[in-house]
C-alpha cells in the first residue's frame, strides 16, 4: 500500500503512486476494462483498471464490487480532462475491506417518502454532499460574522420552565417531579447575557410542535440568535442585512462547485448586497392588496402573502412594524403607535418567505409585567426574566436566523426536509 491521500488532494500526486480509501460509487464494464467510481467523503474519482496491469484477483475484486462496498485502492494519478476533476487513477492493488450487500439507492427515480426512510444512506449522494456543505458554509460564515464583531457565544437551555414564542406549539416533556418545555428559542437567556456580555449569540437546536406540513416548517430546527444592548430597531436590522449579505457572499466564495451541482441560478444570489429594502407593514398589506390577495388587515402573514411580497424585490426584504396583537409578549411597542410592535421579519426572494424574525424588546418592567399577564403567562416561570428589568435595564434588540430556511433559499430547494442532515417533522421520527 502506498501513501493514503484524499481525493481532493489528487493534484499534488500527479504520476505518483497513492492509495485512497472510500466506497464505491458507480461502476462500469466494458471487456478488459473496470470504471470504479470511488468516492471519500472528501471528492469522487475515476479509478480504471485494466486486466493486463494487475494480478487476476484483482481484476475478479473489481468485477464482483457492489454500489457501496468499502475498498482500499492503490494506482497511479493521471490526467482526465473529461472528467470534473481533471484526474483518474490507473489501479494497481485493490483490497475489499467489506463487500456491501445490494445497495437500495439506485440511478430509477425514487419517491421522497422511501428518500426520507433511506436518509441514512441518502446522505452519500453527490446532490446531499452539496446541501450539507452549504450548510456548513453558512453555519461557519454566520458564526465568523459575530465572532469577528467581538459577540459572546452564550450558550442557552433546552430545557425551560417557560414559554418564548407562545404556548401552541410546545414540546412538553417530564422534568423529575415538574414540567419543562423544550426550547422554542434561545432569546429570553440571550437577553440576560445581553446585559452581561453586552453583545452575544446564541446558536442551537429549537424545537416547536409544528403540526402544519409545509415546505418551510421543522419541529427541530436550528437558530442563530445575536441579542445587543444598547440597540434599537434600526440598528437591529441594519446588523440582519450586513449578516445575510457575509452569509451569502461566503458561500458564492467558498462553495461555488457545491451551487453549480445543485444547479442553483448563482446570478439571482450574486445581487444580494445590503442595504435591502425596509418596508412598513402598512406597504406590506398595500402590495398584497395590488396584487388581489384576500388579506385582513391586522392580520400576520401567511405562506402565500409572504411569497407574494418579497416577490417584488430581488434581495431580501425587511417588514417592520407588525400590529402587536400577532406579535410576541416581549416586543416593545413603537411610540408613535401603541398597536404596533417594533417587530420585524426578513423574508427571502424568491418565494422563501421568512428566514429572520426580530424585535426591540420590552425595557420597561411594569409595562413587561402587564404583558406577562395578558397573555396569561405564568409569573413564577417569567420572574426571573422580568428580573432583568428591575438591575439596568436598556433598550435591547436581536434576532434569530432559521438555518434550514436559510439553506433552502440559498441552495433553491423546494423543501426543508434536505437541508438538515436528519430532519424532524410531523410524522417524521426516523431514522
Ligand atoms: O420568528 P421566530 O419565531 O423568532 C424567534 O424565535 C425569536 N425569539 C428570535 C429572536 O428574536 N431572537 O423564529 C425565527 C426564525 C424564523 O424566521 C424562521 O427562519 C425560523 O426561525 N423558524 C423555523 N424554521 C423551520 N421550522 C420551523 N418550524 C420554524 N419556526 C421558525
Ligand atoms: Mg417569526
């Protein structure tokens, strides 16, 4: 065995003899000859093998390897400009670490159901190597924005004794003798480290009890949440569009190959640059209005509104100032209009819809409170929230990025489901 390689790295090895380990992707037959299509994890790679250059065994090994057997293969790296790679490997030694039985996944069209229960072999496939990379790329550009603007990572609980985003959606579970709740969302803990650290993110898994089957909803998703002292609305959204804009940029940089595979229109991602446009939700209801939409005002957006407004931009577009009533407890409401929270949602081009939801947050402690009990929220639970109130309280803002959203938009899928490597969803707990 000679020198084990990455196949990423093949083009330092030119005419030299290396040894790659990975699995069979695709082979081909054709008389004297034996395509092994050899793959990783790091890239795939042509491997040829001619029965007059190695020992009859080896010439059998290579006929009798099935789609995903496990193998150690040894040649020489030459040029193959047909090939995206540019390089394949004229085989000498071949060693079955574990002959795979008959492999599910085959070249026919498969429904997403038999997909979905197959998702632990699906992931070897070129398209999910692609969508899982993106995914990388955006989780380490989003984390590389905040730690570079000198942000605390503070991690926050998954399991609460209180509700953030309202009490419908709720992952109950046992907690010893009492109640608690998976996370919903890490801002109400953000909040208080806010007002440690003064600038911080948080990053995890939330969970909500989603019984909605659409193309946008998860009931275990990940969020990124900054949350900043000393900030207003403005200045909250002006940090959600400088942050989209690196996430983006990031990607188009580090995972171009990744985009072509997906086949994702590159141009279309190539104008998101901030500023974007900031619209009142007042505009927001008047373009749903031109555009015939049946919409009551008052009302949050669904699905289709979504769609419908951020069709009229070609970047991302911010609406501010939702009525509070459809709204978070914990938003501060804008002066000029009691009804109105100093709320607000980007929502991606395209037809994503929402891939940020933010606010200012309640300062003030009584005003706080009276909300805590409009909404018929326990006290008990909230008293160390409304805390963070009575000990400096300032103006705060933040918001939370949904990742899966963020990958459907940016890769152009149709779904949620493939932007997470084991999705959850209603009906959906396996593998
Ligand atoms: O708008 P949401 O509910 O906001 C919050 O949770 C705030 N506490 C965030 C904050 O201010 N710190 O959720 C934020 C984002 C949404 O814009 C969306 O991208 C994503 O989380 N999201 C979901 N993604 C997938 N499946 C679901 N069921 C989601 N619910 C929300
Ligand atoms: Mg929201």
């Amino acid at each position: 065995m000679s020198q084990i390689i990455k196949i990423k790295d093949v083009a330092q090895y030119l005419d030299q003899e290396v040894t790659f380990q990975g699995w069979l992707y695709n082979k081909r037959s054709s008389g004297k000859l034996r395509f092994l299509l050899v793959r990783d994890g790091s890239e795939t790679i042509q491997c040829v093998v001619f029965k007059g250059d190695v020992p009859e065994e080896i010439f059998d090994d290579a006929t009798k390897l099935t789609q995903e057997s496990a193998l150690r293969i040894t040649g020489v790296i030459a040029k193959d400009e047909r090939s995206a790679l540019g390089y394949e490997m004229q085989v000498k030694g071949l060693e079955i670490v574990s002959l795979a039985d008959e492999y599910p996944i085959t070249k026919k069209e498969h429904g997403t159901d038999f997909l979905m229960d197959h998702r632990h072999l699906w992931l070897r496939s070129s398209r999910q190597h692609a969508i899982i990379r993106i995914r990388h790329e955006i989780i380490r550009s989003a984390r590389e924005f905040f730690d570079d603007r000198g942000f605390t990572l503070v991690d926050t609980p998954i399991f609460t004794p209180n509700a953030a985003e309202g009490t419908t959606n709720l992952f109950e579970t046992d907690y010893f003798d009492e109640k608690a709740y998976l996370a919903q969302s890490g801002q109400l803990y953000g909040e208080a480290a806010a007002m440690a650290f003064g600038d911080i993110y948080c990053f995890g898994p939330t969970f909500r009890a989603e019984k909605s089957k659409t193309r946008r909803h998860l009931t275990e998703f990940w969020m990124i949440e900054p949350e900043m002292a000393f900030c207003d609305l403005e200045k909250d959204m002006q940090v959600a569009e400088e942050f989209i804009t690196h996430i983006v940029k990031s990607v188009l940089k580090n995972r171009r190959n990744e985009l072509v595979i997906l086949e994702r229109d590159i141009e279309k991602l190539e104008k998101i640059e901030a500023p974007f446009p900031k619209i009142h939700y007042d505009d927001a209801v008047e373009i749903l209005k031109k555009n015939n939409i049946d919409f009551e005002y008052g009302g949050d957006f669904g699905g289709t509104d979504e769609t419908v407004i951020s069709e009229q931009f070609d970047r991302p577009v911010i609406v501010h100032r939702y009525p509070a009533a459809v709204k978070a407890f914990y938003m501060k409401r804008d002066d000029k209009n009691p009804d109105l929270a100093l709320a607000m949602d980007m929502l991606a081009p395209e037809g994503y819809g929402e891939i940020i939801g933010g606010s200012q947050r309640e300062d003030d402690h009584q005003v706080l409170l009276d909300r805590v009990k409009e909404h018929n929220l326990p006290e008990k639970a909230f008293a160390w929230y409304l805390d963070i109130r009575k000990y400096g309280s300032v103006p705060h803002a933040g918001f939370g990025l949904g990742i899966e959203r963020t990958v459907s938009w940016i890769c152009g899928l149709n779904h949620v489901r493939e932007t997470i490597p084991f999705p959850r969803f209603m009906n959906r707990l396996y593998p």
